[in-house]
C-alpha cells in the first residue's frame, strides 16, 4: 500500500525510531513501527482490515471517513484513504478491496 503523511513533521517522527520512542516511548514506538510494516505490506485496505490484531475499523461522529487500527491501549493510529473522493461501494460503503493509498493523520487517543 502507499503510506503518505499529514505532515512532514509527523513522517519524520513516524520514520525515525529514535524519534518514536522519544515521542511515545518504547513499547508504543514498537507498535506503531509494527503498524508501519503491516500498511506497507498490505495490498489494499481490506488486506489490513482481516488482520484481527489490527482491528481497522471506520470511526464515526467527529471523527467520520478516518479509519482506527489498534496500537498500545488507548492508543490508535487514524488513517484515510488518501483520494480526493475515496472509491465507494454500491451502498455508499468504503470499498475496502480498492484502497490501495492511504495518509497517517495522527497518532491519538481517541476515547480521552
């Protein structure tokens, strides 16, 4: 999958290990790192979405068209799909299968 980012800022502290664990300590750096390997990895958004440990799921609310993968509890790293209109299913839903670009928006936790 390709992996842009919000901002310069958050891709060199996304990118640099040092960084990440200055910014969010050791065990949560490991996460976030392992999340990384996994986007990269990924073909498309419904490759990642079938992971169960990375429990990507569209959020809701304020928070609408960014999609949660679990990091460190309460932690959850927020993604979109990086287009201008993202492809859609028939019923309006995200079609997952087509969703092969992806931006990091931030690092959050979004139940606090």
């Amino acid at each position: 999958m390709i992996i842009l980012f919000k901002n310069k800022k958050l891709e060199r502290t996304l990118s640099d290990r040092k960084a990440l664990v200055q910014h969010y300590g050791a065990d949560q750096a490991k996460k976030i790192q392992q999340r990384l390997l996994e986007l990269q990895a990924a073909e498309n958004l419904h490759t990642l979405r079938s992971l169960p440990q990375v429990r990507a799921h569209e959020l809701a609310g304020n928070r609408a068209g960014q999609i949660s993968l679990d990091l460190k509890h309460p932690y959850r790293l927020l993604i979109v799909p990086a287009y201008d209109d993202p492809p859609r299913k028939n019923d309006g839903g995200l079609d997952c299968e087509k969703v092969t670009k992806i931006k990091i928006v931030e690092v959050e936790d979004t139940h606090g």
